[in-house]
C-alpha cells in the first residue's frame, strides 16, 4: 500500500527479493514533488454505463457545446469524451470524461513485422529509413500476409547538433522528426532541379555508411528544407493543419526556433524564455517566418505518414518518457518532478539497474491538469495508426523514481492513477479504431496484467521471458521472440550478443548465455550445433502456435543479424539505434528466410 504521495513501500524483484523503500529514498521523492497543486479542478472518470451519481443536480456541457440538465445521475447513454458538469450549488465546475472502459479489439490471429525505420534504408533514402521507404516496407509486409507493422517511436529530437539517437528520448512525444522526410515527396522539390540532385547524391552516398550518421544527415537535409521553405508559396491544407494542433503545435514551434538559438536545453535559456508562457510574449512576435516553418515540417511529416499507414495498419510505438530539456517538458515544466529521474530496477539482464534520465510527471500535479499531457500524447501517438504499444505499460500504474546522484539502488516506486489513464487510453482507442498493446515487461505482479486485460489492452509476451511453450501464451498478447532491448536470434545463438556485453563490461548474471541458447534449443526443437537459419525459422515456426492476437518477427531474424539495435546500460560502449540493416529493404525482399518466416507465421490463419 503506497504512501499519501504515492510512493509504494517496497517492491520485488525478479529474482524474487523483496526491497524496502528507504526513508532517505521517501524524503527524496517527497522533496521531489513540491507543494501540491493549488485550487485543482474537480475531476470524474466515469465508465458509460455506470450512470455515475455527480452529487447533486445540475448541467453536463458535452465537449461539442451541448448542454444536457442533469438530475444527479448521469445517463447511460452519455456521450464518450470531455465534458464539464456545472453543479447546482456546486463552487467549481467538474471536468468528466467519459470512457467505454475497453480498448478498440485487436485483430483475431494476425501477424507482423517489428521495425527500426531508420535501419530500413533503399537506394534513394539519403543515410536513413524514411517515410517513403516505411511505404514500401508495408507494401512488401502486406505482400507476405502481414497484418501489420510495428515500427520505433519516430518522435521529434531537438533541431540541434548534436542529433539525439534513441527513439525512446524524444524531445516531444506529441511531434515527429523531420529526418524522416523523403525529401523528393515534398512541395516544390520538383522546382530545385540540379540543386536538390547535388545534395541528393551526397545523401544517398550515406548509405554505404553501415551507421546512421545523423549529425550528417541533419546537416544536408536541413539545406533541402531551407530551399524547399523559401519556395513554398502557402497551402490551405497546411492552414487547416495548424488550426487543427493549434497551441500545441505553435508552442513545440516556437520551443524548436528557440532551442535552434541558444541550444536543446530549455533550461539553460535566457531567463525570459525558460518559461512557455513568457516565451510567446518575449520572443514569439518577432519570429513568426521561423515559427511557421518548424510547423510546417511537421505538417509534412503527417501528410508522409499518412500515405505510408495507408498501405497496412501501422502499429506506433509511444516512449516512456521525453528528454528533461526538451519540448515537452518545457511545455509541462510546471507538473514535473525535480531532481529526479524514471529508470529500472535491477534485474538479472542488468544487475545494476537502469536510469533512462527521463524526467517524471507529479501525480497530484498531473491530475490537477485533467490529464492533459496524457491525453495530448496518446491523440498524437494514434494519429494515422491501426494499434499502439506503449513501451514499459507499468508505468500507468507505477514508475521507479531514482533520485539524481543514488543510482539505481537508490531508487523507489510511485503510484499513478492507473484506473484513471487506462480509461482515457481506452476513450481515445475507441475514437480512431485502434488497438493497444502494452508492454508490461519487468517488475510486475498479477493483478496489473488483470488490470489490462480488463480494458483490453494486449500483454507482451516474450520468448525470453517465457517459462510456457508458446502454446500457452494468453491469447490478449502480443508474442514475439525479442525486443529492441534484448538480443536477436542470431545474437543469443552465435554467443555474439554475450560477447558484446562483455566486451561493453556489463554486469549480468553468468548464466544468461547459456539460459538463452538452451531456451532457443527447448523451443526450435533444434539440436546445438544447428545453423542460425535453422534456428531462426523453426523459432517462428514454434512461434506460429501460440493463441495470441498478434505475433510479431523482428526484421533483424529476417536477415539473421547478430548485432541488437540497443544494449541497456550503455552509451559510448555500444552503436546503440544507429546500424543499419545490411543491404536495407532490398535485402528483406530478396531474403529468402524472410519468406520462410512469412509462411510460417501467415499459417497460423489456417
């Protein structure tokens, strides 16, 4: 039972020890919240059904302007959304949002493909995967069976040198990253003639680079941008576009014009600028041309994601958190946590935990704002998606608090609404048709998973993880083999992946590597000296059994990489979100184990 500031007494481990929380950890935790929120609004999550009783008579204004009298109990027919109740006698209006209680369903028995788009890359991308080519991926996937294609989170890092590598630290979680703009699709490329080839051809000769040099290509397409931005003569569509996101997207505009002047880091700002609001007076005014211009990538990163979601239903991958100096957390500066960050416990695949330098949201802090920036995210990670997976799902419910300068050890959890978030999750599921999947991965005990399940949210379940036959997977779950997280086939297989660790001097249990190889054995069915190829496609096949809604294979099996996108715990040790697929999607689409993979799994229909 956690404490009045959320802040839980302990909790296990999966080695199954039991860690208590430490009173230096609470003092930390509690210096870490603030005051709480002054005079916070009123706020009901209520199921459609269950004709919630408001306390008094009055009048619910729906979100459209419509007002209904209300004698008490709301009706069971009520309309799904945001809506404000105005209490006879009552001294503050109530915000109710009102939720089906469920996620949309996810597809009966379907398959896809796990993707690193910037890995991705085809003879016209310039170094990096891009939305042209996520396209033509999901035309290939769909070609083999595929339902759908899962693909790393592709939100917006700041517009600086140097250019941030890890999808899972964006600088906004609500905006995308112009680096993934084929340049040649936007408006006015085709005017630029002989300029854009000369910078086209410096682009695409990036692709004999192995890594993703993003400084690089920061550098070259920002020149295409300029050029393309001082041609562009208007469009009513990019009008609409920045009526639609309104104040959000200007904000996340003016945050970029700035960070481009005095750095990413919001809090190293003149002092005048440090704040959002004081920023749209101070400095926004003179800097209208440079404001439309950061809106106007991101209204041509929608237009691009559009057509590509339209080839197959694509999954979008939502981060855990945004970098402490970014644009999101200027904009929520004022409900964030101090002095602390989000991370991991340890485990037995990180003996020393994890601190992913991501800053919290205040519980108090973030229900006294309506939800605000849970529901902005969520709306922004379903645009144009078929499904969602919500990276590290544990923390609606919790997140491990470390405090700066303790480490991992020193660390704590903190209870959230969980009931609360999962019903707007569900809400703004139902609205896009879009089913959720969650990674719920970790510390966890069983009634979480009930939790999720019960607003039907999909459970990961992971080879590696597993002590079931697949077989036995939940049917509500997403199973795969691996993560970005954790090694490939090929990597558990070879003992290449055991080797890197070693070589990036991780701590991790001795046995890992020989647990790995003796699970892929148990599963493929396969004895230890088989091939990799072997190996790999008898896994999928082992795969194909389970029950669960969605079975997904990593692009990496595809071409039986032994290199995995992300080692935990590292930062110069490791290329970490930045190699490439070897011969990119060329290779995919002449691989013949990515067929076997496809048969194996488009099987599982019949």
């Amino acid at each position: 039972m956690s404490d009045e500031w959320g802040i839980q007494p302990g909790y296990g481990d999966t080695l199954g020890q039991w860690h208590t929380t430490t009173d230096e950890a609470r003092q930390a935790l509690v210096r870490a919240m603030g005051d709480p929120p002054a005079n916070a609004a009123e706020l009901r999550v209520v199921r459609q059904s269950d004709r919630a009783d408001m306390g008094a008579p009055g009048e619910l204004r729906l979100e459209d302007g419509t007002a209904l009298a209300i004698d008490r109990q709301l009706p069971p027919d009520v309309p799904l959304g945001y809506h404000t109740f105005h209490g006879r006698d009552m001294e503050r209006a109530v915000r109710v949002i009102v939720s089906p209680g469920v996620c949309w369903p996810a597809p009966e028995r379907t398959w896809g493909w796990g993707a690193q788009l910037y890995a991705v890359r085809s003879p016209e991308s310039w170094g990096i995967g891009d939305l042209a080519d996520l396209r033509r991926l999901a035309q290939w996937a769909k070609g083999l069976g595929a339902g759908c294609l899962l693909v790393n989170p592709l939100n917006a890092v700041a517009p600086v040198l140097s250019q941030q590598a890890s999808p899972y630290s964006p600088t906004s979680r609500r905006f995308r990253n112009p680096l993934y703009l084929r340049i040649e699709q936007m408006p006015g490329a085709a005017t630029l003639g002989a300029e854009l080839e000369s910078l086209a051809a410096v682009g695409r000769a990036l692709n004999a680079n192995p890594r993703i040099d993003r400084d690089a290509l920061f550098r070259l397409k920002q020149q295409a941008f300029e050029k393309l931005w001082e041609r562009f003569p208007g469009d009513p569509a990019f009008d609409r576009f920045r009526a639609e996101h309104g104040a959000a997207l200007e904000q996340f505009a003016i945050y970029s014009t700035l960070a481009e002047r005095y750095g990413a880091d919001w809090r190293a700002w003149p002092a005048e600028y440090r704040h959002p609001d004081r920023a749209k007076t101070s400095f926004a005014a003179g800097a209208e041309r440079r404001i439309a211009f950061h809106a106007w990538l991101q209204w041509q990163l929608d237009v691009q994601l559009a057509a590509a979601s339209s080839e197959l239903a694509m999954v979008q991958d939502l981060p855990i958190g945004f970098d402490p100096g970014g644009a999101d957390a200027w904009a929520w500066q004022d409900l964030l946590a101090q002095g602390v960050s989000v991370g991991a416990p340890p485990d037995a695949y990180n003996m020393l935990g994890q601190d992913w330098g991501l800053p919290p949201l205040v519980p108090r802090k973030l229900r006294a704002a309506g939800y605000a920036p849970i529901i902005e995210t969520i709306r922004a990670a379903l645009r144009h998606a078929g499904g969602l997976r919500i990276d590290h799902v544990l923390g609606f419910f919790r997140l491990f608090w470390i405090p700066h300068g303790t480490g991992a050890k020193g660390g704590a959890y903190v209870e959230y609404r969980a009931d609360e978030m999962l019903a707007i999750l569900a809400l703004e599921s139902q609205r896009v048709g879009a089913f959720v999947v969650g990674e719920d991965l970790g510390t966890i005990d069983h009634t979480m998973r009930s939790r999720l399940a019960e607003h039907r949210v999909l459970s990961c379940r992971v080879v590696w993880f597993e002590q079931e036959p697949p077989e036995r997977y939940s049917q509500l779950a997403m199973a795969s083999v691996t993560t970005h997280d954790l090694p490939t086939i090929a990597g558990a297989w070879t003992g290449s992946d055991a080797r890197g660790q070693r070589e990036a001097r991780l701590a991790v249990a001795a046995d890992t590597e020989a647990q790995m190889h003796g699970r892929l054995m148990h599963v493929a069915g396969v004895p230890s000296d088989a091939p990799v190829e072997q190996v790999i496609e008898q896994t999928y096949a082992a795969l194909a059994r389970a029950p669960s809604a969605i079975v997904l294979a990593m692009l990496e099996d595809a071409l039986a990489v032994e290199h995995r996108m992300n080692m935990p715990g590292t930062v110069d040790q490791w290329p970490n979100w930045s190699v490439a697929l070897p011969g990119g999607i060329e290779a995919l689409e002449a691989s013949p184990l990515a067929r076997k993979i496809a048969e194996k799994l488009t099987a599982r229909h019949s």
